[in-house]
C-alpha cells in the first residue's frame, strides 16, 4: 500500500529511486525503518525529499535521505550514494522521526524558579535573552571580563555550524572553557607522539585487509556501518579477532575472540612484539627507513618482556600469543582498530602505543587496508568563519582560561580570579555523563546563573535556570563530517522548525542581538544571517578540491555526500610521519616532554582496592548515544531500564539472581538497579551501559571517581578519565 501511495506522487527535490526511498538495499530487503505509517497514509500529495546528516558524536555520521510529506517527516533511510553509510541507518537512526515528533521536546525558552525544583515556567525568547545578556554584562562589569563565564559544548552535535556556540563566546569576550574529551585523549597523545597525530585509513579498506584485529572496540555497538566491511572481508577469507575482556557482540562475530584482562593490553602487545622479534618477523627495511629508536624499543623488549610475563599478566595462553603474533606479522596487510573504549584506563596511552608499535615493527602503517586505526582529522579542514569574531575592545582578560572537561566539577569550583558565576551548556550533560556527578552539581551550586540549550529535558537541564529549546538537524541547515570515514554529508533544512526551536547558530545571533541592543559592541558576533550564506563560508578551496565539490549547494545536487579524494585515504602512505623527526618514533622525546618514558614501554595497571573488588565498565550503549537516544519511545519499548550485567559466579557468591535489585557501591556513591546475570561478562566484573537517563535517578557515573588517564594533554590540551578502572562492591539491595 504504501508502494502505491508514493509511486503515484511527484518529488519536488532530489532524484532518487523508488527502493532507495522503501529504504530497499541492493538486496531488496528490509522496508519497514524509519517510517510513520500514519502520517504516510494521509498526504495532499506533495512529498518532498532531503539529505540530512546525522551529527552526532559518533563514527559512522550517516548520511540520511528524508521524505516529508506535507510538511512532516514521513520517512527516513540512509544514502545509498554514500558507500559507507550504503543506504542503511542503525537502530537510533531510524528513531529519527520519533526524535522530532516526540512530545518530550522542550518546545519554548522556559525559566526554572528554584534550580531542580522543577518549577518551570515558559518565557519569550526576548525574555529569556535579556535574563542572559543583562548577566553577562553584569558579570563584565563586575570582574572586569567575561571570563566568569563558563562554556561546556561538546558531542551533541557536530554540524560544522554548531560551532557558532564557541564563536559567540568569543565575541563576548575572553571566557573559561571546558576544554579536551572525553572519547580518546590517552590514545590520541600515544598516536601523537609516534606519528605526530592519529590518523586512520579508511574504514572501506577493511575490504582489503588480510587480518584484522578489533582491539577493545565494538563496532557491532558503536559503528554499525563499519561492521558491513569486516564482515565482508570476512566472508572473501580475512581472519577476524576480537580483543576485548567482554565477549561483545563484536566478539560473536570473530573467529578468534581473546578474552584479555582488561587494561593489560599493552603486556599482550609487548608480548607479541617479542616473538615477532625473537621470530626475525619483523620488516627490518620499514623499521630502518621510516623510524627511530628502534634499537632503543628491542633492547627493552629483549631485557624486559618474556612470553610467559605476558601470558600472565594478560591471562591469554603464551600458545595464543604466539600464533596470533605469527599470524598478524605475516598477513600482509593486517588491520588494527583501536577502540576508544580500550585507552579509558590510567595506562590507556602507554598501551596504545604497544599497540602502535607493533604495527610499525610489522610495516603496516601507511599500507592500503592496513594501519593502526582510531580516529582521524584530516576532513575538518574547514574555515571555522562561526569562531573568527574574537573579543570586543574593552572586554577585559587576555585569554580563554581553561579547565579540563573531564574533571569538570572539580576544576569549575578550584577556578579562582575571577571564580566561574555563569555556565553556558550545550551537545552535553555534564550531569549525567561526567565521573562524580555530585562535584558537578556542586559547582553548578555556585552560579548566578546557568543556561542549557538542548532538546529534552536531561539532568542537567533540570538543575539549570534557563533552557533553550533546540531544533533536531531536519530543522536546521549544516554540513558534516567524520573522524573516521572520508565522507562530507549535506544536511539541508527538512522541515520548519517545531514549536519555538532554533539552532544554535541562531541563539548564537539573536544572543548578540540583544548583547548590542543593550550595549552597542559588547558581542562581535553576526546578529543576522542565512545559515546557508554562513555554510559556504565554511568551504575553502582545499576543502572544495579534496571532496570535488564547488559548494554546498553543488554537494546537494550532487546527492548530498561526497568522498574525499584518494590523496588522504591511506594514512601515511607517504610516510612523512608528522613527529619532530618526521619518522616513526619508538623513542619519544615529545613524550618525554610531557612526563612520559620516551619508549612505549609497560605500564602497570590501576589495582583493585581492597574494599572494592569487582571492576565495574561502563562501555557505550547500542541504542543509545550518551544522552540520546535511548529515551525515545521506540527504543524504550525495547529496553526501559538499565541494568547490571553479572557473572553467574560472582552472583552465586554474592546470592544474587536474575532480576534481583543489586546495590552497587564505592567512596563515590552507590545506585541500585536490576542484575542481570550473563557469562558475557569476565566473573571479576560487573558492567552497566551508560547514557540512561529516562525514569531513573542515578547515572552510570554515580560510582565513577574522577581517575585520570596517563595521557592527554599534548593533543587535547586535557587527559581524559579512566571509565574502566572504576572499583565497586556489590550486594543484593
Ligand atoms: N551505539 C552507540 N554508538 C556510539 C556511542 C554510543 O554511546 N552508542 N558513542 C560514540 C562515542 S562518543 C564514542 S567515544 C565511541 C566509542 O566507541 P568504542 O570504543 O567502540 O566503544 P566503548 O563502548 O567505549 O568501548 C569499546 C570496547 O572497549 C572494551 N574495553 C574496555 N577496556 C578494555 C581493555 O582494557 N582492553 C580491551 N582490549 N578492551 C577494553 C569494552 O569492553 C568495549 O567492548 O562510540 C561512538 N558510537
Ligand atoms: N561512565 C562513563 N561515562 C562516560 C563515558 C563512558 O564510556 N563511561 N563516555 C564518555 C564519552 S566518550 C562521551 S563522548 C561523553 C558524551 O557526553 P555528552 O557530550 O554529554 O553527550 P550526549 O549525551 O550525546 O549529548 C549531550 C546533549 O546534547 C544534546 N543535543 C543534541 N543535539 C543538540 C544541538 O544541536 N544543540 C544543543 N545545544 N544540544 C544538542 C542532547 O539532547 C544531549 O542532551 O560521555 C562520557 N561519559
Ligand atoms: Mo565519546
């Protein structure tokens, strides 16, 4: 029926085939995603189609296909133009629709009276402006500069546009930021010092991989696109092993899952690294002509590292360890994927860059379908125009301060000279997805003033007093990116914005607008302005050669997505490493610089305390991102609660059955959800998914001290936290 309905109408915008739009993959399957039925079946015939992006933290940044209908969203399914994204969205995508039409959007600028009181009342966003630009100003003066004025942006969102959040703070003047992330610091500084900055192949490379090793990442979860290339790969012969102390879903897809103690990795990678040593399975030409200090790195190996110290430390087999060093030395090319969620430890870099260097000593970096993968930027070379304003004459300060994102809580209340008075939140909750959640809050105790713009009410926005209703990306114009595929994604404006909701770029004006009306020059910041005059503004000429694209306007016709040129696809091809020597370094002296052993050497892993035993992870969700997601009713219908995964033998001990109420409990707080019991799980573990926030009051970080990690500052600026060295104990509730 609904075939028949839309052969029969006209598309005014785009071209594209019946089937794409069925949401038929070449296969011809599946026809049901994304779609409202109701809404589908009674239209006045006019049916539009865009291309939107989705933009969110996330590595896969699908390249999305709307059909509106009279205005509304009817249907949505991924670009099949778009290699990567092939048509397909994941399960949270295709909730988009339900993400726009959900009744629990924040629809108007609303005051909270009493911060968590939940007495809301809704206000203009004229009201709502001059609450804010009035605090401002009255910050300014008091302090003599903005920087009492504390901006926490981060993952939300990742519209290149976006970033006029951070562009209108700084056309007020100088302020405090929440600087560094939390997704990979450590491994971002270990990829840095070795080869100047992380830089991934393109994940369509998988294909021509020989072996591949998913070391401490769940694709199946958390790029569920890249799991079409494994798989394929593996069904033309390429072996696939999974490192992960959980058996993942990812794990079930392997033909070798190694079951590592988690946060010994690096002692699993030095061990390998011997016996390919050892082995004379080493690519001496590579190792000679692309880098330094590998004298340095085999004469510890030799003196330090043995088999059997590894086998022990990791719990894998010294048999294991070998077989799977020979048969990763030589597979030419093998692939290696370092997820994010394997460096949330206190030696995350320091096993990174074990892991770096066993694909350097093996020659497979710079090598199509292989390399040392985990993120990428070569694609974000954009103008950035949203961030170019600067500070007014006169605003006082002379540079942003910082403090670190991950240890926000903390560093907001130590900031001194002037102390934080205003936050400004946006693409966070800070609440709910920062370790020690009790500091945040603390630090939010201490503000005059606390303003939230985003799109559903999370904790975070119930403990301010101002929100600002945000527009999904089918309200709102943009472009987009990934750090990890090669892709640029078009993301047009679908639909009319519902309620009163704007983008950020459009708070960003109408806040400068306000700014300049009660002090004429107090904000630099545009205070009108297309947002498609404000993308092209984006595209320079290098952004414009790589993708082949002339505009933005040209990207849209062209299908909406364009690939980046060959040119940048296989990291390191050229093997001009961007390290001070320009090679690959094993020795460091960047590292050292920054308080690190010069060679990527062991690093002991954080001990259990005694009172608290069990680790308790707390890896990424599959239908959910953080905040997102997971709260949509159709995802809910799935999964309503959290819950905590327990071995059987650590339940029977602890008397604990399925379903049972656990209580889970350190020095840092306690919650107490339902067990469930699974042998997914390593028996000295326990794991709750994060990002919940729906019909509980606690968050996964209501345990999770704020540890640092080993590495972080020389590429962002900040170390991130150790998520998976969190210590609990449990007992049934
Ligand atoms: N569905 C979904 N997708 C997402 C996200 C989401 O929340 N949900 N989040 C997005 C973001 S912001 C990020 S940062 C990425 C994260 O992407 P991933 O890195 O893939 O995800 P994580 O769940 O953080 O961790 C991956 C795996 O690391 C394992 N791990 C933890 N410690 C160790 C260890 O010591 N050794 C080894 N070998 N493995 C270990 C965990 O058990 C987990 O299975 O995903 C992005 N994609
Ligand atoms: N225990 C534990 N905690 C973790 C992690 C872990 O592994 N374990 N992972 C960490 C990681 S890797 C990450 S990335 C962080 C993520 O933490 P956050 O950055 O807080 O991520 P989200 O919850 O995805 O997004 C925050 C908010 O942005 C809003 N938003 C979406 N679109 C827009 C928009 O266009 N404008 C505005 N203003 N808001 C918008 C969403 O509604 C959501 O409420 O969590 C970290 N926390
Ligand atoms: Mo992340």
């Amino acid at each position: 029926m609904l075939k028949e309905s839309i052969s029969r109408r006209t598309f005014i915008k785009g071209s594209v085939s019946l089937s794409a739009l069925l949401g038929l993959g070449a296969a011809g399957t599946k026809a049901t995603k994304g779609l409202i039925p109701k809404a589908a079946a009674k239209t006045n015939g006019k049916v539009e189609q865009f291309y939107n992006a989705c933009p969110r933290n996330c590595y896969d940044t699908c390249s999305i296909l709307t059909t509106v209908e009279d205005g509304r969203i009817t249907f949505i399914t991924g670009n099949e133009k778009n290699t990567y994204t092939k048509g397909r969205l994941c399960v949270k995508g295709n909730t988009y629709p339900r993400v726009v039409y959900s009744p629990d959007r924040i629809k108007y600028p609303m005051r909270q009276k009493g911060r968590g009181s939940g007495n809301w009342e809704r206000i203009s966003w004229d009201e709502a402006y001059t609450i804010i630009a009035k605090k401002i100003l009255e910050i300014k003066k008091e302090y003599g500069s903005t920087l009492p004025i504390c901006l926490n942006k981060y993952s939300g969102n990742f519209n290149i546009l976006n970033y006029a959040t951070e562009g209108m703070l700084s056309s007020i003047g100088y302020t405090t930021r929440a600087q560094g992330t939390p997704c990979d610091p450590a491994g971002s500084d270990a990829q840095g010092f070795d080869m100047g900055v992380a830089y991934n192949n393109d994940p369509e490379q998988f294909l021509d991989a020989d072996y591949i090793i998913l070391w401490g990442a769940n694709p199946s979860w958390t790029s569920a696109h890249s799991m079409y290339f494994i798989e394929q790969a593996k069904e033309k012969g390429t072996k696939l092993v999974v490192i992960d102390p959980l058996i993942t879903q990812t794990a079930s897809k392997a033909d070798e899952y190694i079951q590592v103690k988690a946060s010994t990795d690096g002692a699993l990678a030095l061990g390998m690294i011997r016996y390919i040593i050892d082995n004379q399975l080493y690519d001496k030409v590579w190792v000679s002509q692309n880098s330094i200090g590998f004298k340095e790195f085999s004469s510890y190996v030799k003196k330090n590292i043995t088999l059997e110290w590894a086998a022990e430390k990791t719990g894998v087999p010294k048999p294991v360890i070998e077989r799977i060093a020979r048969e990763y030395a030589t597979a030419k090319p093998a692939n290696i994927w370092i997820g994010f969620g394997m460096q949330r430890h206190v030696n995350g870099g320091a096993m990174v860059r074990a892991i770096d260097a066993l694909a350097a000593i093996t020659g497979n970096i710079g090598k199509k379908g292989g390399g040392v993968n985990y993120i990428g930027g070569e694609t974000w070379g954009f103008n950035y125009h949203t961030m170019s304003f600067g500070a007014p004459e006169g605003s006082g300060g002379e540079k942003d301060r910082f403090v670190n994102m991950n240890n926000f809580g903390a560093q907001v209340l130590a900031a001194n000279e002037p102390p934080i008075k205003m936050m400004w939140i946006a693409c966070r909750n800070p609440l709910a997805q920062d370790p020690e959640p009790a500091v945040v809050k603390k630090a939010f105790d201490q503000m005059d003033l606390v303003v939230t713009a985003d799109l559903y009410m999370n904790q975070t926005v119930e403990y301010s007093d101002i929100v600002l209703p945000v527009t999904t990306p089918f309200e709102s114009a943009g472009i987009n990116v990934s750090y990890w595929h090669y892709w640029m994604n078009v993301n047009e404006q679908a639909i009319k914005p519902l309620y009163e909701t704007k983008s950020d770029l459009e708070i960003a004006m109408g806040l400068s607008k306000k700014l300049n009306q009660l002090e004429l020059g107090s904000c630099t910041f545009p205070v009108s302005g297309d947002p498609l005059e404000w993308v092209e503004k984006e595209l320079n000429d290098d952004i414009k050669e790589l993708f082949g694209v002339k505009s933005w306007d040209d990207l849209r016709k062209n299908g909406g997505t364009a690939k980046a040129n060959e040119s940048i696809t296989v990291a390191w091809q050229d093997l001009k490493f961007r390290t001070p020597s320009g090679k690959y370094e094993f020795y460091s002296k960047k590292a050292v610089e920054y308080g690190h052993h010069p060679l990527p050497v062991f690093t002991e892993e954080y001990k259990a305390p005694k009172e608290y035993p069990i680790r308790c992870m707390s890896p990424h969700w599959k239908f959910g991102i953080h905040s997102q997601f997971q709260h949509q009713d159709w995802l809910m219908a799935i999964q309503d609660h959290p819950f905590l995964e327990i071995h059987p033998d650590l339940a029977k001990k602890k008397s604990i059955k399925d379903g049972n109420m656990v209580k889970i409990i350190n020095e840092t707080g306690y919650m107490t959800l339902p067990a469930k019991i699974t042998k997914m799980v390593p028996a000295d573990t326990v794991v709750m998914y994060e990002g919940w926030w729906k019909g509980v009051n606690y968050t996964e970080n209501f345990t999770v001290k704020a540890l640092q990690e080993d590495m972080g500052e020389y590429q962002k600026g900040q170390r991130g936290i150790a998520f998976h060295d969190n210590f609990v104990n449990i007992e049934k509730a």
